[in-house]
C-alpha cells in the first residue's frame, strides 16, 4: 500500500503508524496530511522515538519520502488540542485532516 493512502487510512481512522524517519524507530499519530512545494507531509505528534515517550507533546513536521517502512500501529489516538487545521501553512494546501 502506498505511503499517502497509510497515511489516509490512518488520519481517517484516528490510528497511530510506525516508521523509521532519520534512522530512527518511530511511533506517530498523524493528523494532517497535507503539500509543500509538490511534496507531500504529514505534521503529527511523536507517541514514541525509539521505543521511548516524547518528553513533551508536540506537532512534527515529516517530510512523505523520509519516512521509511510506514504501516500501521494498533494503537488509537485522540486529536491532541494543539492541533489547528485552519493554521495558516495549511491553506489551500490540505488533502485530509483529522476530525475532531
């Protein structure tokens, strides 16, 4: 499956994915994906980095094409408040967000 339709299925069904991004195990609730200069990005928030919690709850930025070895994670998400889908960097640009 590619990469954009995971990422889709996953905003859509509110489930978290798993990837390697900057050779680094990474565990992620995607919120939004969304284009940038023709290339695709997801902003979603970090639940693990190599196996381990974030220290704090923050919005990333992932560039498509870095993100390696991108499947599915059981693991449900709620959208964390800190996400706004009518930010600015979004405009016109969004191809599928996460509902609240």
């Amino acid at each position: 499956m590619p990469p954009s339709r995971i990422l889709l299925e996953a905003i859509a069904r509110k489930k978290c994915v798993a990837a390697t991004y900057n050779r680094m195990a990474v565990k992620l609730a995607p919120h939004i994906l969304y284009t940038r200069h023709d290339d695709l990005f997801v902003d979603a928030v970090t639940v693990e980095r190599d196996g381990q919690p974030p220290r704090e709850v923050k919005l990333g930025t992932f560039k498509l094409a870095g993100l390696t070895g991108l499947d599915f994670d059981n693991r449900e998400f709620q959208p964390e408040p800190i996400f706004d889908p009518e930010a600015p960097k979004y405009a016109g640009v969004t191809l599928f967000a996460v509902e609240p």
